[in-house]
C-alpha cells in the first residue's frame, strides 16, 4: 500500500509568521497587521490571544496575496 506524501497530493505548505515575511520581504509585525485585517488569509492555533506562536498561513494565500497585489505598468502609470 502507497501513502500519499504532501508532495504527492499536492498539498499546500503551512507557514510561520517569519517564513511568510520573508516570502514577502516584509517585517513580521506587517505580516500580522495583514492577517489581522483580512487582506492575509491565516490561521490562530491555540487560545492564546498575546502568544503568537500559533500563527500558520497557507503558502497559497501568500501567493494570492502577491498576486492580487501587483499592478501593471499601464496602471503605475495612470495613478501617476
């Protein structure tokens, strides 16, 4: 019998407050302030309000979050 790995089904990547920073080239609180808003698809594990260690966030929605985020060059400039 074959398991599935996550590779195999194709599952998506769980990610820590750092590693989404990073991904995004941001400082963690700005990754935090995003989720909070909703712009950041994310997840709070645990009961702990304060401790945010159990902050997870979909490899996915980050890159969601990138995509929907980016402007053409004809938009950048019309705004100018």
């Amino acid at each position: 019998m074959q398991t599935e790995t996550p590779s195999t089904r194709g599952a998506d990547e769980l990610l820590d407050a750092k590693q989404v920073a990073e991904r995004l080239k941001v400082h963690v609180a700005t990754v935090y302030r995003l989720a909070e808003s909703g712009r950041l698809k994310a997840l709070r594990l645990g009961s702990g309000q304060q401790r945010r260690r159990g902050f997870r966030c979909w490899a996915s929605s980050v890159d969601a979050y990138l995509d929907e985020s980016t402007i053409t060059v004809s938009a950048a400039k019309e705004a100018a």
